[in-house]
C-alpha cells in the first residue's frame, strides 16, 4: 500500500465521479460547485487514456507535481544560476506540503504548475506564454486570483512614470487574460455568492497564519526529523544575504505574502476563504528563498533540509493516512450484499467513496445538505429523508460507533476499518 494505490477519499472520489462524465456535462455540474472546470476536463481525458484506477487518477498529479519543481528549477536558473535552480527544485520535490497533495486526484498540484509557470513566463516576458499560463490557472482555481493580483502589482511598479502608452501596453496582457476569463465570470458570480452565503471554515487568526507558513515550510508534525529541518531553513534564512540582489528577493516575497495577507484579511471582514491547500500557489517561492542569496555554509544545510524531509515523506508514501474505503467496500460486497445500505451524515459522510467503489448506499439526511458537501453532483436518490422499511440495514460511516443513532434503529455489530466503520442495524 502507497499514496498511489490507497483508496480514494471523498473528495478525489468525488472528482473522479464528475470527470468520467460528458465534458459539457462536467462544466454544466462544476458550475455550480466552488471551482472552475480546468482539472476535471484533464482528469476526463486522462482517465480516456489510462483507466479510473486510484494509481491512474492520482499519477496525473504526480506528473503536474513533477512539472512545478521543473518550472522552479528554470526560475532559479533565470534569477540566478543552475546550482541555484537545482536546490531549488530539490526542495521543491522534498516540500512535504506540496509532496502531499502530489498524490491527490484534485486540482492541488494542477493550481501549483500552471502558478508557477505563470510567474516563470512573467519573469522571462514570453507574453503569450504569461497569458496562457495565467489562464489555465484562473480555469483550476479561483485563488490564482491573488498570484494575478501580485503580478498586477508588480508591473505596476515596473510601469510607473511612464507615458500612457506605455503604461496600456504594459496592461494588455491582463486585459486580454481578462477576455479568456470572461466566460467563466457568471459562474464565479454564482460560486462567490455560494460561498457567501456560508461556508465550513472559521475566521483565521495570527496564529494560524504562522501554522500555516510553518507548514508550508516542512509540513505538520513533531518528529525530530521536521524540527531539524525547520530550524536549518530558519537558521539559513536568518543568515541569508538579504541586502544582496534585493529586487529579485523582494519578488520572491511577494510571491509568497501576497496570497496569504489578502486571504487572510478578506477573511476578517468577510466569510472566510483561509485554507493552506487553497494557498499552496505561495509555497514555490521559499525554495527559491531558501537555495538564493547563499553562504558558503548554506550548502550542507540545505542538503540536510532535502534528506529530512526526504526521510519524511517517503514515510508519508509508504504509509498513506486515507482511510482503507475500498476495504469497506469489498468487505461489504462480501458480507452484507443483500443488506440496504446508508451512509450516516457525520463531520462527513461517505458517498462518493460508496459511488466509486460500487456501493448504492445514499446518505440519510432528514434536512438539507450545505452545497459544499458536492450537492452539484448528487442525483435523486443519493439523499434520503426516510429510512427504508427492511427489518436490517447497514451504515457506513467515519463517526464514532457510540454517536451513530438512527431512530428506530438499534445496533447489532459493527466492523472496523481504521477510522471507517461499517454498522449492522436492527428494527427496535
């Protein structure tokens, strides 16, 4: 068992569920869901070519995850030189927050590739190479917004103080980046106003700021190994020369502040949108941070930041945190076939797992599901509001087993499966 071959989770299941659908039909559903339709359509066409496997979904992003340090390494090698682009694109590849979701059937590493390659052909000024690049990440995830935005900034800097028509011409990639973006603007209006109107996630704080950057730096947990990997960089960043080549450094900051600061004040004011994953756009920038603007010493640290985190995820790859839903399911197939089935709606219920694993069991939801838990997708049916009328049925969910009531029901057993459970009940 790796990060390759795990079940899926709800999430991933969810966007394997929608991509094997028509393509029109992909953007018709994703356009009333939360993001735009990019990933769904490459998902669609790679799931043509090689299969629906949990190995065939998830390489897809594992290639996009390739490509990012790829693009990293010629960032580096344009701002400064190869050795430069090389660390960089190690520490790329050993980012254990963006080594995650390189393993996740959903737009993470897709958002991280194109981000990238949007400031790589912003840097070089290869305009429809900007253009392109810009567009294809507006069309993955609407928090390339705030890359944009920096970028906007930053040329408004180049530009100031000259002439009108300069300044225009400077701009027209925008305007015409715009243009692309035009068809998708009602449905941004339509997935704004969703999110609007309330969302799963709290009002971020200072402290989470700083978990967050932590995070991005060397990933959650305590071991040794994280701990001295992170105090190598803090140790390496200290000591950086900072007052050295400060324009190219004071890019790099950008980069990576801007989408974190305007997130986390337009959360402040309005209905939070701080979410790491949806920020992973920032997280190229602090290698090339980390690997530029070196000492003589640098070197060997940074060497020992990409073996620890190296240690640390080939321990995440080989030992997969997603909960063994294809266990469940053929368990299931096996044991109770004849049994009508349910998924209990918990912190989170189970049915696109169920979908994809080739269980009919539809949540039991007496009231009306928040949109955020891929209402977009489900047909009639995959909610139910009344229990069936069989003496016996079976649950399926990821609460504890002493938190599972079904009225009218009484438990009879349950089996386990790591954080899953699977619960035979009775008529009282």
């Amino acid at each position: 068992m790796n990060q390759f071959t795990a079940s899926l989770w709800g999430d991933e299941a969810w966007a394997a569920t929608l991509a094997i659908k028509p393509i029109f039909e992909i953007i018709k559903i994703v356009a009333k869901d939360t993001s735009p339709p990019l990933y769904y359509l490459l998902l669609h066409t790679w799931m043509k070519i090689f299969g629906t496997s949990e190995i065939a979904i998830r390489s897809l992003s594992f290639l996009f995850f390739i490509g990012t340090a790829i693009v990293v390494y010629f960032i580096g090698k344009h701002l400064w030189d190869k050795k430069t682009g090389i660390l960089a694109s190690l520490l790329t590849l050993a980012n254990p927050f963006l080594f995650a979701y390189a393993f996740e059937g959903r737009m993470y590493s897709l958002l991280a590739l194109t981000s990238t390659l949007s400031i790589f052909f912003f840097l070089k000024g290869y305009r429809w190479g900007f253009i392109l690049a810009t567009t294809a990440a507006l069309y993955t995830h609407h928090f390339s917004l705030f890359m944009v935005i920096f970028e906007a900034i930053w040329r408004l800097r180049e530009s100031w103080g000259k002439n009108l028509k300069q300044f225009v011409k400077n701009f027209s990639d925008f305007l015409i980046i715009g243009a692309f973006y035009l068809p998708w603007i009602y449905p941004l209006y339509y997935q704004t106003s969703l999110v609007g109107s309330g969302f799963w996630l709290g009002k971020p704080t200072l402290n989470i700021l700083k978990e967050t950057i932590q995070k991005f730096l060397v990933g959650s947990g305590k071991e040794i190994l994280r701990q001295v990997a992170y105090w190598s960089i803090i140790a390496i960043l200290v000591l950086r020369k900072w007052s050295k080549e400060g324009r190219k450094t004071i890019f790099l900051g950008g980069w990576f502040f801007t989408p974190l600061i305007l997130t986390y004040i337009a959360s402040q004011f309005f209905q939070s949108i701080f979410f790491d994953r949806y920020l992973l756009i920032a997280i190229p920038a602090l290698p090339l941070l980390i690997a530029s603007g070196k000492r003589k010493f640098s070197f060997i640290i940074t060497l020992v930041v990409i073996f620890c985190l190296g240690i640390l995820n080939w321990g995440y790859f080989s030992h997969p945190p997603k909960p063994p839903f294809r266990e469940l399911a053929n368990f299931v197939k096996s044991q109770a076939k004849d049994l009508p089935l349910i998924n209990h709606n918990a912190a989170a219920h189970h049915l696109w797992e169920s979908k994809y694993y080739g269980l009919r069991a539809p949540i039991y939801a007496p009231q009306s599901l928040p949109f955020y838990t891929g209402t977009a997708l489900m047909q009639p049916g995959d909610t139910i509001r009344e229990l069936p009328k069989e003496k016996k049925i079976g649950i399926i969910t990821s609460a504890p087993v002493e938190e599972v009531k079904i009225p009218g029901y009484h438990q009879i057993k349950s089996q386990s499966f790591d954080k899953l459970l699977f619960i035979w009940m009775e008529k009282d």
